[in-house]
C-alpha cells in the first residue's frame, strides 16, 4: 500500500520532440498515416493534423467541405517538390536551413501554402540579405509575391543608398516605369543632382539603341535648373546621348538659359520641383540645462531684472563648417532617462522618466524628429514603459533594451513603415550596466551586473532566428563602467569612464583586442577617414561649459569648436532665404547628466561646387555614439565623447590627444 505523500507533477522536456520524431518516422508506415501529397509526380506520405498545425492552406482544406477533406490522395499544383519536402520537414522537425539558393522559393511556396512561420523568418533572412547589387531585384520579387515588409525595406535602401546602387548590373537592366519610380521617389539621397544626370546617361547608354527616346522625360525628373551652369555646357551638352536626341538638347538647353536669365519663371521651377537636398553628416546634440537654472533657484527675481530667456535643447553641429545650428526645441523636455537614436535621416527618442524628486514614472513615449519638415511628431508609443533603457538601429528598425523593472532584460523592436512595435525574447543573462551596437546584421549587447570587478558579458541577437546566444569570448574586458559601444567597418569599439583604452571586437574573429587612443586608426571601407570627436572634463558636477576640440586624422591638427548654442538664444527661424539651416551660436553651460548625444544624418543642403566626377563614392558612416562623464568641481575638463564621421582622404593616426 503506497503510503500518503506528495502528488508527483511528471513534465518530459524531451517529450514533444519524441512525439515529432515519432510522427515523421510513422510516415514510412502505410497504416499509420492518412493522407498522401502528390506534388509533380513525387509523392509525400504525411499527417493531417501536422499539416493543419502549421499551414494555414491545409486547415482550411481539411476542415472545410472540400474532396479533399476526406480524400487519401491530394495533389498539389505549381509547387516545387523540393522546397515541399523542405517545408514538410519543418513541419515534423521545426528545423529548416535557409540560404540564398532557396529563400526565394521559399518565401513563394509557404506564400502559396500560408506557413506563416517559414515565410515571417525568409522576410526576415531576405531583407538581411539586402545591398546595393540586389537591392532592386529583391524590391521586385517583394511586390510579385505580396511581401509589403520587403518591399518597404528595399525602398527604404534605394532611396539611402541611391549612388552605391546605379554602378550595379540591375540598375542597367532596369525597366524604364522602375526607373521613373526611383528618380520621382521622395527623400532620394543624393550628393547633387548631377549624380541623378549621370544615372540617366549611363542607363541610356547601356542600351542606346532604344532607351534613347526615354531621355527627355528622364532628365526632366533630374532637376536640371539646379544643375551648375558649367556642368550643363562643358559636360551635359557634350555627352553624345545628349547629342543624338534633339528633344533631350532642347530640355537641357531650355534649363540652361533659365539659369543665365535667372527670369521668375526659373524660380517658380525650381520651387515646385521640391528637389531632394543634399546631405552630409552631422553630430545631433539633444538635452542639457544652464548652469544658471540651479544656481538661481530659489532666489528672488530681481525688481526690474529681465525675465531670463529658457535655453534651447536641441542642436547639430557641421562638421565641415564646423558650426553649431539650432534645432526646434523638443517638447517633452522635462523628462530624463530616454534613449535617442538615429533610423532613415530621422531621430527617434524613447521612453525617460517624468515626476519629481519624490515621484517619477517610467513612460512609453516615442518621438520622432523629422529632418527633412523640422519638426517634432509622436509615433507608437513603447510596449513598456522604459528608463535609463539603450537603442540600436538595425535593419532599418529600433530596438530598446531594458530600462524595465523586471528581473530579466526585456527586448522590443519597432519597424517604422507600420509604426508598430513588437516583443522579442529577453536577453539570456541579466545585465544592468551594458551597452548595445548593431553590426553586420545582428545586435550585439554588451554588459555586465552592478557588482564591480565582474567580467562583462557579450550577448548576440540574431533578427533571422529571432533568438539571443552568448559569446564567449577571449581576452573580453572586466568590469566597465558605464560602458558605451560603436561599430564602424564590422568591429565594434567599446569605451568607458573608468579607462583610457580602447577595446575592440571582432565578431568574424570572436576575438578582443585592447588599444590605447592613439593606436587607432579607422579607415572607412570607400577610403574616408573617421575623426574621434574628444571633449573635456567640466569645473561642475551638474553643469559645465562645453568647449569641444576635434582631432582630424586627416590634417593632424586641433580645431577650436564653437560651443553648443543654448542658453539666451533668441528663437530664430531654422532657414535663411537660401534654405540652408542656420542659427546665431552662442556659448551655453550644458548639465553633463542630461547631455544625450546620439547619431544622426540630417539632411543639411550645402553650398559650394560639385564633388568632382569620378570621386569614390562617400560611405554613409554616421556620428555614432557617445559618451560624457563628470568628475570633481575643479578637475580639468576631460569628458570622452567618441563620434564617427567621413573624410575624403587616407592617413595615419599621429598624436592623438585624450
């Protein structure tokens, strides 16, 4: 007789993959199967209620008052057989290899057959896969096959990487409605229009014969009344498609005389033409309070005493003009804790905390800044409130990591062409002080716990699998304090505040490498040079003058930089009555604990002549990252704050100043 004990709660791990295997083995037996799938002569014995579990198309069959419902044998129509076996495989395994041999046919079957599953992970691997070489071809195949998501990310790529994309072998190929598309396409990035001219004239020359009626109305989409006079007569005029087509002179001519007459009628043209600008890279700054703002606290006003003008809060810097410009102001200002991050020319602010000193509470907001309206909008607010959370941009999409009051580090990823966000598995290990970069398709998180001395562990997120791994790693650094990471060129460079090195990752070697500043050196893969961006350490622990000195590896000099503009800063228009931005300069004093500096390409229209023909295409490396740290009331100002930008020559690092 069993004696009274405890109930006995059995639960096999291993149980449901036994029933799989089970299953799959079972197909071999005649009588232990039900159904049999005829696709192109080759024949497939499987299980009704596997097929109905995975795909949505055999569900409804099965379960609809259809033949085929009761039916031993079923036959498939316009279905591959070989990527049938594959995603019959799947559905007994839940294993499935992708590669770039069989993505697209399995994105067109599981389409066909509704295995939502294989298809939502081949959408995945497929946008991945995306550069300039097939950028056009996978933009195609999305449309064809009803894949908005891949169609929306191919664009996306198109319309920032419009120059790397046109010395490609599709874009000769291109169809000519395509090709219209691409020129009328807003927000297409380009360094000037003559880079949309010489598009034109190398698409007409690759088949002259009978794209040559096409080029009128394609160089009327190529803004050619903003084109330099000089390029028109000394290059465009010359160029021997122009010459054969008596229409496309006429076109090129007529722009030609608007611009020498510089009649109304050439500026009522060039106003409704809305030509894309041309863009640069620039250092986006964004919080910071005067010093004035706790020092007069709690003092009287003054009789007589002027009301003191509320600084500005958000500002970029040119680092070819090296000037600062005002930005309108962010209007949920009074929060802090948020995460800011750079996606499609655009910013993207998330999360923070509002409250008092003895209140606060986390919020779900996010705000996005518009380069090219200037203005401040609200998208999808945050699945979870966050705080003192970080953000990563990859594959077109952000992602927010922590910053929750749960145990465990809580992922989600917003993708802004349906302004939704999504949840993804948490993090493997718990982290409090970590840091997070994109590079080369997968998101790697960097951190460690609170407690000092502890190594730091290396967490990867891979977006095709949807699933986190950790890396173990050698030579990975110990303890960092606030920990801060950039990727430039497939290595990611991981600063702090309590160390004057360097660390560097490289996720194809799995190996770490300790460097010291002056070691560096980072080539861009075009042939730009990258400038470390050095700040100092401020007088205050809550605020401090922001004087910033550049170290341009390419000239070997130190540059004075104008402060950041803030405090007593009238409120200016953003446009003078050439477009460009501007903004007076003024020095300001910026609190060090609200100072966010984060990436960003806004779209800045410049002056000046035209890039020289031939020149290496400029690689849009962007400012990325950043770090600012106080110390003592009088300790000498030394804040790190390591950025990344292009420049157009190749040198070597010599004396390089922390």
């Amino acid at each position: 007789m069993v004696r009274n004990v405890d109930d006995l709660d059995l639960c096999l791990s291993s149980h449901p993959q036994t029933i799989l295997e089970g299953l799959r083995s079972f197909c071999s037996h005649p009588k232990l199967i039900d159904l049999t799938l005829s696709v192109n002569g080759r024949e497939f014995p499987c299980h009704r209620s596997v097929l109905a579990l995975c795909s949505l198309y055999f569900r409804s069959m099965f379960c609809g008052d259809f033949v085929e419902s009761i039916a031993a044998k079923v036959e498939l129509h316009d279905v591959d057989p070989d990527v049938f076996s594959s995603l019959l495989d799947f559905a007994y395994t839940g294993k499935l290899t992708i590669n770039q041999e069989n993505v697209e046919g399995l994105i067109r079957t599981s389409s066909q057959l509704q295995f939502q599953a294989v298809r939502a992970v081949c959408s995945r691997y497929l946008q991945n896969q995306i550069d300039a070489t097939n950028c056009l071809g996978i933009l195609e195949f999305g449309e064809i096959h009803g894949c908005p998501e891949v169609v929306a990310k191919a664009w996306g790529f198109l319309r920032e990487n419009f120059e790397s994309v046109i010395h490609g072998e599709e874009f000769l190929t291109l169809e000519k409605d395509r090709l219209v598309a691409c020129l009328s396409a807003e927000g297409l990035q380009t360094r000037d229009e003559c880079t949309r001219v010489e598009a034109v004239l190398s698409w007409v020359r690759h088949q002259e014969g009978s794209r040559l009626p096409c080029l009128p109305e394609l160089l009327s989409l190529t803004h050619l009344s903003l084109l330099p006079h000089e390029y028109i007569t000394e290059i465009l005029l010359k160029d021997s498609a122009v010459l054969l087509s008596r229409s496309a002179r006429e076109v090129v001519e007529s722009s030609c005389r608007e611009i020498l007459d510089l009649h109304p009628g050439a500026l009522v043209q060039r106003s409704s033409q809305s030509p894309q600008p041309n863009l640069q890279e620039v250092l986006f700054v964004m919080g910071g309070r005067s010093l004035d703002d706790s020092d007069d606290e709690g003092d009287e006003e003054e009789e007589g005493r002027p009301q003191r003008i509320l600084p500005r809060n958000c500002a970029f810097y040119n680092t070819k003009s090296r000037q600062w410009h005002l930005l309108p102001d962010f209007p949920n200002y009074n929060k802090w804790g948020y995460s800011v991050v750079s996606l499609n020319n655009d910013v993207y602010v998330t999360g923070g905390s509002r409250g008092s000193s003895t209140q606060t509470w986390s919020t779900t907001e996010t705000w996005k800044y518009i380069t090219r309206e200037g203005k401040w909008v609200t998208v999808a607010p945050m699945l979870r409130p966050r705080t003192n959370h970080t953000s990563a941009a990859l594959n077109g999409e952000i992602y927010v990591i922590g910053g929750t009051t749960m145990d465990c580090v809580e992922v989600e990823h917003y993708d802004p062409y349906s302004d939704s966000w999504s949840v993804i598995g948490p993090a493997l290990k718990y982290v409090t002080n970590f840091t997070a970069s994109a590079c080369k398709g997968k998101l790697y998180l960097i951190g460690s716990c609170a407690v000092k001395y502890n190594v730091l562990t290396l967490q990867c997120y891979n977006p095709v699998i949807d699933g986190w791994s950790i890396i173990y790693s050698p030579f990975i650094p110990k303890y960092l304090s606030s920990p801060r990471s950039v990727s430039l060129d497939g290595v990611i460079y991981l600063i702090a505040d309590n160390t004057k090195k360097v660390y560097c990752y490289d996720p194809e070697a799995n190996m770490w490498e300790k460097k010291l500043a002056e070691s560096l050196v980072h080539s861009g893969s075009s042939g730009e040079e990258t400038s470390l961006m050095l700040s100092e350490e401020g007088p205050c622990p809550s605020a401090v003058p922001i004087p910033v000195c550049i170290h341009q590896i390419a000239t070997h000099n130190l540059a004075e930089q104008p402060p950041v503009p803030g405090e007593g800063m009238q409120r200016v228009s953003l446009q003078d009555e050439n477009g460009l931005l501007k903004g007076p300069v003024s020095q300001t004093h910026m609190d060090q604990d609200q100072l966010l500096v984060k990436q960003t390409a806004l779209s800045d229209r410049v002056s000046g002549d035209p890039p020289e023909r031939g020149r290496e295409q400029v690689q849009q490396n962007i400012f990325s990252s950043y770090f600012l740290r106080q110390l003592n009331t009088k300790s000498k100002f030394l804040t790190k704050l390591v950025s990344e930008t292009c420049l157009n020559a190749r040198t070597e690092t010599k004396n390089l100043l922390i």
